[in-house]
C-alpha cells in the first residue's frame, strides 16, 4: 500500500500489503474426507481451458454455471448489498468476470474457490479499494441499500462496508486509540476521550475483546496476542455500524482456539449485519456461512445455501473442489 493510499483509506492503513502483488503465493489446502487439512495433493494440474477453433467459443458462463447459481435462495434478512454483472479486469485480464449476487443481513455469505480465482478482487471491490490499483477497471452496477456505491464518498463507503484483513493489522498505538481512532476520523467535532469511552467498550464488547483488556485499555496494541489483534481489528471495523463487515482470510495467520473465537463472534456479528469472508478453509466456510459463493478462474460457478453447494453441488467444477479433488 502507498502513502497515498494510506491518505485515501485510513481504514486499510497497514492492510494486506498485497497492492500490486500477484496473488499465487498460498495455495489452497484440500479436504479429506473427514474433514481433516492435509497438505496440496502432490502432482495436482490446475485445469486448462480448451481453445476450440471449429466452432463458436464456449460462452463466458456455460448454461451450466448459470443453473448452479441460485437465484432466490431464501434469505435471512433485507438486502444490503446487490451485485449486478460484476466485473474486474487488471489491464487486459479479466480477475471477475459478470458476477452477480446478493449480500444480506442476518447471514454469511463465504467465497471460495483455489488461489487466483478472484475472491480478494471481488470483496475489495465491494467497498472500492480496487480503484485504488491503477491498472484496475470494474463494470457492473453494486448498490448498498438500493445506492450505487461509486456515489458514496469512500470513506463513508468505508465504514458502512467495512474490512478486515488476513493479517492483524492495529494501528501501533494504544487498545483505546486503535478503536477511538475510527470513531474520531468519523466524527466532525474531535470528542475527548471520556465521550468516545462507552463507544469503544461497546465494540471491543461486540468483537468479545472486552473482558481481556478491560483492566488495561492504554496498553499497546501490539503486545496482544495474534487473535486478540484480529479481534481489535474487528472491533475497529464495526465500532462504526457497518451495514457489512468483508473479512479476507481473517483467520489464516491464526491458531485453532483463536480462530474458533473469530468463528463464534461471526455467528453472533451476522445479527446486526451482513459478512461475506473468504477463506480456503472449506471446513471453517461449513461451519460459518450460510451462503457459498464457488468461483473459478473470476467466475461466479456456483452460489446457493451452504448445504447445497456443500452437498448437493450442481456443477461439476464445485463437486470437484468442495470434495478436495483439486485446489
Ligand atoms: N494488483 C493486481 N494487479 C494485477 N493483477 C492482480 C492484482 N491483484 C490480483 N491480480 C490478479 O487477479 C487475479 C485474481 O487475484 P485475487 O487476489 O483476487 O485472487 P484470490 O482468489 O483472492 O487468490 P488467493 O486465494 O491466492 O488469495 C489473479 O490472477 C491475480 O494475479
Ligand atoms: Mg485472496
């Protein structure tokens, strides 16, 4: 991240630091059969697509792709986000390729698929941190409550769509601060530190942080554990209200008892607002969400209700993957 995107986003401050990266470096880790991570299948080929010369090419989505997405899988709560005909291109390549879903309240919507498929391009996308990337483009409408996102002032769009990262990424100050620093940059008059106290209690309450550093607010950010900073962070991010809260692998840097305690404060946070996460985690993906969003070389594949994609995929690509026949 530049400095000057650090000016335009203070909310992605120190943020995945993957800008200009390509994003080959993790690859997936497929699922056995009970469930248990093993390390990527040895010899495994990612599928090619085929180049057929004598007759008309292969649209974009296959029918099937088009069946597999499920158009009114029944929802939990209003509609925040909508996605119509979504799509991201770095120069010339296409990274999301006409996508269209539906974010709602009261749910989890996971997006999975192998690495380099476009699910961080997508979720960046949906609270315009794409546009940051000079080579980026995007078409395609994304409204937030019914508003185009692209006529929202980003960072208001920021904090009413709200991110976390991969890695913990605190600001290098204080408990208090990291979370009052979003509520101050948010507000027009600077309020002291005794109005904004209840405010930051409450989000590091709603993040489950409370408890832990209650006794010491003024204490380093940066002395807490990984899952405590991961925690700080969401409290961060929804000490503003979002109406949706993105997480990017937020729990891959994380040990297993911390990443149950994310997994459980996103069961509870989906009461008040809408998460979509990515992970490569397909077990954590059947654990937290509701909904599943299968992409795949930037298209939408498959998209329906955990169980359905989990165990009654449509498409012959997402039974493959979801069954760890590739990565
Ligand atoms: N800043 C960028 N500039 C150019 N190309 C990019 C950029 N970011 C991503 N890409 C390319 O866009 C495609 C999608 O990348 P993206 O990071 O969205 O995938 P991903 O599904 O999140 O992968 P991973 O699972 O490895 O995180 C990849 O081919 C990647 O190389
Ligand atoms: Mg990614």
């Amino acid at each position: 991240m530049t400095p000057e995107e650090m000016v335009l986003d203070p909310f992605s401050f120190a943020a995945d630091g993957r800008e200009e990266e390509d994003s080959t470096g993790e690859r997936p880790q497929p699922l056995t059969a009970a469930g248990a991570l093993t390390e990527p299948l040895a010899g495994t080929v990612p599928p090619v697509r085929t180049i057929v010369l004598d007759r008309p090419p292969t649209p974009a989505r296959p029918t099937e792709h088009r069946e597999a997405v499920r158009l009114a899988p029944a929802a939990a709560g209003p509609e925040r986000l909508s996605l119509r005909d979504v799509s991201v291109a770095y120069g010339d390549k296409e990274a999301v390729k006409s996508v269209s879903l539906s974010i709602h309240q009261g749910e989890v919507l996971a997006l999975i698929g192998p690495s380099g498929c476009g699910k961080t391009t997508l979720l960046r996308t949906l609270n315009r941190l794409t546009e940051l990337t000079a080579s980026a483009s995007r078409s395609g409408d994304i409204l937030l409550d019914g508003e185009d996102i692209h006529d929202l002032v980003d960072t208001t769009l920021r904090s009413r769509v709200a991110m976390v990262f991969q890695q913990p990424n605190p600001f290098p100050m204080s408990v208090f601060d990291n979370v009052a620093f979003a509520l101050r940059e948010q507000s027009r008059k600077r309020p002291g530190k005794r109005a904004l106290e209840p405010l930051v209690i409450d989000a590091l309450r709603r993040a489950g942080l409370y408890d832990e550093v209650a006794d010491d607010l003024d204490r380093p950010a940066l002395r807490l554990s990984g899952g405590q900073q991961q925690r700080l962070c969401i409290a961060r991010a929804i000490a503003l209200r979002p109406e949706v809260l993105l997480m990017d692998e937020p729990c891959s840097a994380l040990d297993p008892i911390s990443t149950g305690v994310i997994e459980e404060l996103i069961h509870e946070l989906r009461r008040e607002l809408a998460v979509v996460i990515v992970t490569h985690n397909l077990a954590q993906a059947h654990r937290v969400a509701d909904k599943v969003a299968f992409m795949y070389l930037g298209d939408l594949i498959e998209y329906g209700t955990t169980n359905e994609v989990f165990e009654e995929p449509r498409a012959t690509r997402t039974r493959d993957y979801v069954s760890g026949a590739f990565g």
